[in-house]
C-alpha cells in the first residue's frame, strides 16, 4: 500500500498531465479538417478514356481515440485523488508542543488549515507598528495606552520693545527703534500616547506562532505517514459516462 505523502507527490503531476492533454484535444476536436477525410476513384468513361490516380485524405482523429486518451489520465487522476481524499479521513496526528500533546489526533485536513492560519497570523503581527524605541514607555490601564514620560517645552511669544539707538542731548532729541524678541509665556507639557506593540510583545507572540507552527507542520508530517486507501472510482464513473454502465460493490481496494 502507498504512502498518503507518495499520492500528494504524484497529484501535481497527474494533474499538469491531464490539463495538458485536455488542453490539446479541445482544440483538435474543433477542427473539421482533422476529423474528417476522403478517398476519390476515378472511372473513366470509355476503357481507353484518360485516367486519373485516386485521390485520398485519411482521417487523422475521432472522437473514440479522443475519448479513449482523455478516460485513460482522468481515471489516474480521478484515482489519485480518491485515494489521497479518502486517506485524508483517516490520516490524523498530535500537535506536540514542549514534548506535550496540544491538539490530540488532528485531522491532516485541518493541520493544513491551520498551519495557513498561522502564517498569515505571523505576517500580521510582523507588520504591526512597535513603540517608538527612543522613549521610556508605562501602561496605563485607564485608557489601555501606552504613555510617555512627560517633557516641558517653553511656549514664547513674540513681543517689541523700544531701544534707545542715540539719547537726546541739548541739539536732538532721541533715537529708538522697536526691536521683536520672544518672551516666554509659559510651558507646554507632552505626555505621547500610543496603541503601537511593544517590541518584546511582538518578539514573544512571534516566538509562540513559530513554535505551534512548526509543531503543525511536524504533525502534517507524520499524518501524511499513513498508508494510503487506494480507491478505484475513476473507471466507475467514466464507464457510467461514455458506457451507460454502473458498477456495483465498493470503490476502495
């Protein structure tokens, strides 16, 4: 009996050979010219009369040799995938995370989905914006945000004042000129706030996914090790198709 993981290897390559073949037929199929042909014989009037050869075009393809490569692929592949479907419900292993069992005989079809799952749950997490690393950061649970500590910066405002240029004497009076400079008016205090992930949050999650990840993938692994149930349903259901014939007793073997 072959392995599920031998089946799953075969199946590409069924199917590649199947659409290839489909591929080519359906267009030969369409056209008259190689499905149709002739054989001309020339009978001359009078027994002396000119003659000419025969004149012939063979038909190159039928519908019956069409069919006949077409049923034999889609009977492999048909095949195949019975078998590896019919397999996959009983192909089932332990997710063992920390040499403990996390997820007790899990269906191979779920440790697929699951070990997707996973990987698009890692490419989230990975794109999350961090806490900037250059503040000092504190959780406040009252708001569920992240907090800076606070820093003072001056607020100014812009104000003139006269300068005396020249002071007045006997013969002329005095010069000044106004002149603008910042006053400090008072101060600003900046508390930041943010809902970004801390980065040793985002490492540990990461760390977690990865684990259970690989614990998954381990256990598609060993569930793939079954021996597969070869089932021969291809012959069945192209024999009802193209025969009007149906079988009776099980598919599997």
């Amino acid at each position: 009996m072959p392995k599920l993981n031998a089946i799953l290897a075969v199946e590409k390559g069924r199917r590649t050979e199947l659409h290839t073949l489909i591929t080519s037929l359906h267009k030969s199929t369409q056209q008259p010219s190689l499905m149709t042909g002739h054989h001309k014989k020339f009978t001359p009037r009078r027994e002396d009369g000119e003659t000419f050869p025969d004149d012939s075009q063979v038909v190159q393809l039928t519908y019956e040799s069409a069919i006949k490569d077409i049923t034999g692929a889609l009977v492999s592949l048909l095949d195949t995938v019975a078998t590896k479907d019919w397999s996959n419900c009983q192909a089932r292993a332990d997710v063992v995370v920390d040499g403990k069992v996390f997820l007790p005989q899990v269906p191979v079809t779920y440790l697929l989905f699951l070990e997707k799952e996973l990987h698009d749950l890692q490419t989230f997490i990975e794109k999350m914006v961090e806490l900037d690393p250059a503040e000092r950061w504190s959780y406040d649970a009252g708001t569920g945000l992240h907090q800076s500590d606070p820093v003072q910066t001056q607020k100014t405002k812009k104000e003139q004042r006269p300068i005396v240029l020249y002071h007045a004497t006997e013969h002329h009076p005095a010069q000044t000129q106004l002149i603008t400079e910042d006053v400090v008016v008072g101060h600003w205090t900046t508390t930041k706030r943010s809902g970004a992930i801390p980065r040793p949050r985002k490492k540990a999650l990461l760390e977690r996914i990865t684990k259970l990840g690989e614990a998954v993938k381990f256990a598609r692994e060993r569930a793939n090790t079954i021996e597969a149930t070869e089932v021969g349903a291809g012959r069945r259901i192209l024999d009802f198709i193209f025969e009007g014939t149906q079988a009776e007793g099980p598919v599997t073997k």
